[in-house]
C-alpha cells in the first residue's frame, strides 16, 4: 500500500488512450467475469483482445481460472468490453491496483459496469447454483480502512466522499429480474447483500456466522471495491454473486470450502449466467 501504487489521472489516460489507438471499438458496457464465468468474454463478437501483461499499467493476475486478457467486441451490435480475469487483494496488490480498470473503463467511455463473481452462500435459503443479484455490499477491508479511494481525491474522477447507498443501480436489478423470469431463471435467481473480505483463507464457522448476523447473503473476495471506483467515477453498476458453496455454519458440518468446487459450480451455471448477462446487455438503454 501506500502512494507507489497510486495511478494519476494521466497514467489512467495514457492507458485508455494507447487501448483505444488499437482497436475501433468504443464500448458502452464493461463487463468484469469472475472465476470461472470467463466464457463472457467468448460471446463477444470481432474480438479484439489484449493480454494484460502487454497494457501499460495494467497489473497481471494470478489465479487458476483466471485468464487475464482484456476483450473488445459487441454484443448483438453493443460496443462492450470485458476483463476476462480480475485483481483480487488476496494476491498480494494494492486495492487501487485492483480498481485501476474500473477508471480505464470509464475514460473509454463505458456507462455500466457489469461484474459476476463466485461467493459462498451464507443465507440459509440459498442452495448452490443459485444466482444472487447484488442489491448491496459490505466493504469489510473499508473498515479497516483499505479503501480503493484513499489517498488523495482526483476531482476529474469524482468527489471526495462519494454516495454508496445507490451504488447498485434498481432499474438494472429490475431488468435483471424481469429477464431471468423470461428465460425461466425464477427458481434460482435471488437477490441480496455480499459481504468482501480480503481471503485468500475461507471464512471460519465463527465468522460465517458474525457475518450472517450482520446482514450478509454471501461472501466473496472480490467485486466491492471495484464497485465503489466505478460509482466513484459515475458509472452505471449491477452485480451478480454465483453461489458456488455453502458457508460453513456449524460445527457439525462436513462440508469443506475449496477452490475446485468453487470452479466446477461455476462451470455449471455458467452457461445461464452469460445468457442472463448478455440478455441484459442488448435491453439496456444508452445515452
Ligand atoms: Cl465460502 N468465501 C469466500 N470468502 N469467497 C468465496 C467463497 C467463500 N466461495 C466462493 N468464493
């Protein structure tokens, strides 16, 4: 942590500058996959693809099934891009690494930002499979004061102290809704709050269930702080947690969190998933 990995607006500039000197695309949406639902990034059509190891600035990531290649194309027509693999504080980068896409997105010219990851299911009516859509977070790195937005405020982005309580934007959680029921998605799509915590170790029984207490649906390792960049800088946001296991809640269990199952559920919704997100894209309307 600390000002070394601190981006200037120029830096982020320079960065969206060089990607949109290399393809004609000019995206609308921004599309974040999380583990395992990389086959977002497949739908699009006329890709143009970058690995992130080749992008100025752009950090690299790290993890099994997560492929790290930033793609352009359209979906049905819309201008979108997507990162096929994110930035997780668990990696050992510091959280406004983990965020400086969201500012690359926004000087690109994206308005919504859609981001999909796997969590473990802490509400009891949860079952695997589900899909949550986020109507809220709880930031626990913030409490502690690891937020993408400390350090000093760059007006150009957004204001010092910006609004969360709508982050999450309603019409899209409508539009999510009213689209899964179409597509016969109403016995598994749910709503609720997620709760990100820094990993890369699995919750304990104690803390599953002071977060469960504490309002969380479901809690994951990701997505939050990108959230409150891109609302930092006015982008549009909707969000959705793939249940991939159940949180361990009590001592009697047998059941244990891993990364596999948490891969193999992915692989199994994923295909829904994508058809729900690529839907919404071609409903949403633009400036
Ligand atoms: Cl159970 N916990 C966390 N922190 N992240 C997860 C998860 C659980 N399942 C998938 N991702």
């Amino acid at each position: 942590r600390g000002t070394s990995a601190m981006y200037s607006y120029e830096d982020c500039k320079a960065t969206a500058d060089w990607l949109l000197a290399q393809t004609s695309v000019r995206p609308v949406v921004g599309i974040v996959c999380g583990s395992g639902m990389g086959g977002l990034a497949d739908m699009l059509k006329d890709q143009v693809a970058f690995n992130y190891k080749d992008i100025p600035n752009f950090p690299q990531s790290t993890v099994h099934g997560h492929a790290g290649r930033l793609v352009f194309g359209t979906l049905k027509g819309r201008p979108c891009v997507c990162m096929q693999g994110r930035f997780h504080l668990y990696e050992g980068y510091a959280i406004q690494k983990i965020t400086l896409p969201m500012r690359i997105f926004s000087l690109l010219g994206v308005e919504t930002v859609i981001l999909t990851n796997a969590a473990g299911g802490l509400n009891q009516d949860f079952k695997v499979g589900d899909i949550m859509i986020m109507k809220d977070h709880i930031n626990m790195p913030g409490f502690a004061g690891n937020n993408p937005l400390a350090g000093a405020n760059d007006d150009r982005f957004g204001v010092r102290f910006p609004c969360m309580s709508d982050a999450y934007d309603r019409e899209l959680q409508q539009l999510a809704v009213d689209v899964g029921q179409e597509l016969g998605y109403g016995d598994f799509l749910r709503e609720g709050v997620y709760c990100v915590l820094g990993g890369p170790s699995f919750e304990t029984i104690a803390e599953c269930r002071m977060l469960h207490k504490l309002g969380a649906d479901a809690v994951g390792m990701s997505t939050a702080h990108e959230v409150i960049a891109a609302r930092h800088c006015g982008m549009r946001v909707f969000a959705l947690s793939l249940i991939t296991n159940k949180a361990v809640m009590d001592y009697d269990s047998e059941e244990k969190a891993n990364h596999e199952e948490v891969l193999e559920t992915g692989q199994h919704r994923a295909i829904q998933l994508e058809k729900l997100v690529s839907t919404m894209v071609t409903r949403m309307e633009y400036n």
